[in-house]
C-alpha cells in the first residue's frame, strides 16, 4: 500500500511538474500564497470542492467573518 501511494504520488508530481513549478516559483516571491494566488496561477480545481470550504472562501473575498453563507 505505501509503494502504491509513493508511485501514485510521484506520477501525480510529475504529470503536474509545470504547475508545481509555477506554484514554487510564486512562492520564492511572495514567501505566502492564497486559494485566488492559485487559481489566478493555474486555474479553478478540476472536481467539485467542499461546500463549507466554498462559503468560507466566498465570505472571506467578501470580508465577512464565519461561516454564514451569504448566498
């Protein structure tokens, strides 16, 4: 199973090596980098997120504090 992960792992690093070096790179910039850094980076997830992550982003872009959805 470690195996596995470990080649699974890799495969993932390597099919995705230009983002992952365009994500170090902003990084050796910035020292931090954000959930729109990334997107502005590379682009929007390719699957569905979690919705209590979506609220929290939506909120946190709108400066409102918590986790009430504000539609």
């Amino acid at each position: 199973m470690v195996d596995e992960s470990y080649t699974r792992t890799l495969e993932l690093l390597e099919g995705k090596k230009e983002e992952l070096v365009k994500v170090a790179q902003l990084l050796m910039e910035k020292e931090t980098i954000n959930h729109e850094d990334i997107v502005d980076l590379i682009g929007a997830q390719p699957f569905e997120g979690d919705k209590n992550y979506e609220v929290y982003i939506k909120n946190k872009f709108h400066g409102i504090e918590g986790g009430a959805d504000i539609g």
